[in-house]
C-alpha cells in the first residue's frame, strides 16, 4: 500500500501539474501540499481530503502494519 505522500506526488505528476496548481485547485495552500508530498505526519484530515477528491478519493481507515509500528516506538 503506498503512502499517502507518495500517492499525492504519484497522481500530480500524472496529472502534470506543479504543486502550486495543485494547491490551488484544491483550496489548499501551497506549504500544505509540500508538506503533504514531504511526509509530514501531523496534518489536517478536511484538507487532505480537500486534496484527495482532486484525484476522486478521500482519508479511511486502513490496516496497520505491526511491525512498523513497534520499531517506531523504539
């Protein structure tokens, strides 16, 4: 399953657009898509999903992966 700043990156590029375009068709500013598209793991859920339904998709829950989640702990 691909990360959700990989899917971002992945589909814009598809799309051809930069991320300032991006930004702006989905009413997102700019610095929100960068940090999207860098990982940041501390972001709003309305404006992901402002970002998604660009693409025709929107944030759900989805299985975790253990393993990853016991080596972050450490």
């Amino acid at each position: 399953m691909k990360s959700l700043q990989v899917f971002v990156k992945e589909r814009r590029r598809k799309l051809k657009i930069t991320q300032g375009q991006l930004a702006v068709k989905s009413g997102v500013g700019l610095r929100f898509i960068r940090e999207m598209e860098q990982g940041k793991t501390t972001l709003r859920m309305d404006k992901v999903n402002q970002v998604l339904q660009m693409f025709g998709y929107e944030l759900g829950p989805v299985p975790m992966d253990r393993n990853t989640l016991v080596n972050e702990k450490s």
